[in-house]
C-alpha cells in the first residue's frame, strides 16, 4: 500500500516517510547536541550532563551523535536544496513578515512548499552543520592539527560555540514557526499530511501544483 493511499480524505501528503524520518533523525540529534554542549559551556548548565548519563558519557557520545546530525542534515539537502532557492515569491513573503508574525495570514502571498522563513533555516543548519562540524573535528582531534597550523584550535575554540548559539536561535525559530505560525506543521512531520485548509492558508501554490499533479509534490518552487 503507497503511502499516498493512506491520505484521509481532505487531507494532502506534505512529508513522505523518508522525508520525517530524516527530520526526526537530525531534530533528536541536534536536541541531545544542544543540551550536551550547553553543559560543557557554563558551568551552570554542566547538571544537563549529569541528566544525560553523566559527563564522561556525555563528552564522549557528543562527538559523535554531532556526526549523525551533519549526514542528517546532508540528507536533507539532498532531498530538499532544490525547492529552497529563493523565488520571487518569497520576497514578497518577506516583505510582509511582520503580518506573518501576527497571524494576519490575508495580507501573507501564498508561498510553495517552504516560505522564505523555512528556507533561511534550511541553509542556516546547513552552513553552521558544516563548520560546526569542521571545528569539532579539530577539537576532537586536536593533536592531529600540525603545529604550525595550531591556531586553528583557537579558531575552533571561538567558532564551534559561536555557531553553535546561532543554531540554537535558528531552532527555537523553528519550534516556533512549527507550533505557533503554523498550527498543523506539527502534524505534517509525525502524520505526514495535512488538511487541505492548512495546505491552501500557508502553502497555497504547492497545493494548487499538487492539487493537478500529486506527482509534483517534490517539484520547484
């Protein structure tokens, strides 16, 4: 059975399974990274280790769950780099951002399947994944740096938390937007559809080309 068949009626496929999965993957990852690197950075926070198995555990395992939120952020780049281009559109969006924010959804342009904001965080986890994980590697092996290259690790020293608070601003936009914005994004990424009225409110342009095609769910813009 397709997953398209599963669809209750009046609702609309947004995510397909390997699409929440993926998000689920690096959602957990980057939480446990948050919370963990939180704890090594003031020593106010360091009980948040104590709470994740200690901090030996902690340290230990934070390099390496960081490992599994940049291939899942690199999945999702694969899935999603082409419908994330910035349109025309989406500069209108922006424009009225202040209207989004107010949930004065007529005086918002329907947008496709990401509005502007969905898309500024998807290259924003993007480019601080990669540096993040850049810097970590060096603090993680920081002996494999060669000594005349050893102000790298002060570089990462700066870089690697400094990233790391933008991504935590990045992601409390996210919930944000998710919860609050939009209600029902929620479900589109544990269901992976969503009512039709959703669909027409917030994206209207990918549901009128899904809409004609079902096959176009994945298409640009």
């Amino acid at each position: 059975m397709s997953e398209d068949t599963r669809v209750p009626p009046g609702n609309v496929l947004r995510y397909s399974f390997p699409e929440r999965l993926v998000h689920w993957l690096a959602g957990f990852s980057y939480v446990y990274l948050m919370l963990t690197g939180l704890a090594f950075w003031s020593p106010w926070l360091f009980w948040l280790a104590f709470a994740l198995g200690g901090g030996t555990i902690s340290r230990e395992l934070h390099s390496w769950v960081g490992l599994i939120f940049v291939v899942a952020v690199l999945l999702m780049f694969r899935m999603w780099h082409r419908q994330m281009h910035e349109t025309a559109v989406d500069k209108e969006w922006w424009d009225a951002i202040p209207h989004y924010i107010r949930n004065e959804d007529e005086y918002v342009p329907t947008v496709g399947r990401f509005n502007g904001g969905q898309k500024l965080l998807f290259w924003g986890f993007l480019w601080c994944g990669l540096f993040l994980l850049l810097s970590g590697l060096i603090l993680w092996f920081p002996n494999w740096v060669p000594w005349n290259l050893r102000y790298l690790r002060y570089i990462a020293v700066i870089v690697h938390p400094s990233l790391a608070l933008i991504t935590i601003g990045l992601f409390i936009i996210h919930v944000y937007m998710g919860l609050a914005m939009e209600r029902g994004a929620l479900i589109s990424m544990t269901r992976g559809y969503v009512t039709i009225a959703f669909a027409k409110r917030y994206h209207g342009l990918w549901y009128n080309r899904v809409a004609d095609d079902p096959s176009a769910k994945n298409e640009t813009p």
